[in-house]
C-alpha cells in the first residue's frame, strides 16, 4: 500500500459521518490496518481486519511474492499472524484493531453489525474477490464508504478481480464513486 493510500484511507474514516465500526478485508502484515487503526482510535471507532493470514496464491513458497520470513516450514503454508499482531502491537492498536482470522465469505454471511466503511484488500483471484464484496457490501450502511484496493481498469497494469468487483459496485445503483487514489477506490452508499 503507497503511503497517500494509506492517508486516503485514514482521511475517510475520520470523514464518517453514520455509526458503526470499519472493517478491512486482507490485513497481511497490517500496514493498512495501521491507517484504518489510527484515525478510528482518533474518531472513537473500531476496526475489525479480517484475514486468514495464510496469504494468496502469490506468496507461497515458490511464487513471485513469496516471503521466505513468514513462511512456516512446520506447516508448509504462509503464517502472517504473528507479524500482524507485532505490527498492531508496536502501533499502540491492541484496543483498537480486532484481528478476525479466518476466511471471508462465512464471516460475512453470519455478521450482523452494519460498517460505516468496508476495505476490501483480500485475495485478488476472481472467485475469492467476487466472494469478498458479496459477502460484505451489504453490511454497509447508507451514507458509509466502500474501498477497493488494487483497481487496476487497464489490463495490463494489474489484475482483474478488483476492477470487476469495483464495476459490479457502481453498476448496482447502491454505490457511487467519490474517490480514486493510485489503485485505491471509494464509493459511497447512496
């Protein structure tokens, strides 16, 4: 995430104006969870970063983003946990950022509490991003902020997934576009 990212992100949840908490889709090492933390501490809100913190496709041993410092040899997969709740605790978030771990699209489907502002970073293969926003942009209340990370509209700039979820968004009368930094979208419940 580049730090005017970051800053947007942090912009838009002191901007919230409806109740509820924030909640981030993808928290990885927790750079964006940060952003989100700090502004919501600042606004007495909270933030939940879901994550299953066993990264995507790309990060596994032998891939391009692949990260030889998380990965758990004993279990053969991606282990980000451990450095996420390192980042949150040397951040002064502990009471501010709720990890939730474990995937998406079951979470979502049994969550309850309506968000002021929903970021979706997660997996970036189409069926896990497609998954991502029908499980989640329902919980967002009228008036409150979708991001989307990764919005790539040029094929040849970055994948897919994110682009076609953000297009899915606009198409369907409930959101409208307010703001685009770098790859980072938001969009406003109407």
């Amino acid at each position: 995430m580049a730090v005017d990212e970051g800053e947007a992100l942090a912009r838009h949840v002191r901007a919230l104006n409806v109740p509820g908490p924030v909640l981030e889709i993808g928290s990885w090492c927790g750079r964006s969870s940060v952003y989100l933390g700090q502004a919501a501490r600042d606004e007495g809100r909270m933030v939940f970063a879901l994550d299953h913190h066993r990264g995507s496709e790309e990060h596994q041993l032998g891939e391009g983003y692949h990260d030889p410092a998380l990965y758990d040899g004993d279990i053969g997969r991606v282990d980000t946990l451990g450095a996420f709740r390192r980042t949150l605790h040397d951040a002064g978030l502990d009471h501010t950022v709720v990890a939730l771990v474990g995937p998406s699209e079951p979470i979502g489907r049994v969550w309850q509490t309506p968000l002021s502002l929903l970021f979706i970073d997660g997996g970036h293969a189409m069926a896990t991003a497609l998954g991502d926003y029908r499980a989640w942009a329902g919980h967002v209340v009228p008036g409150g902020v979708l991001a989307i990370h990764d919005v790539f509209p040029d094929p040849k700039d970055g994948g897919r997934p994110p682009y076609e979820i953000w297009k899915l968004a606009v198409a369907s009368g409930l959101f409208e576009t307010i703001e685009r930094v770098n790859t980072l979208e938001f969009l406003r419940r109407v």
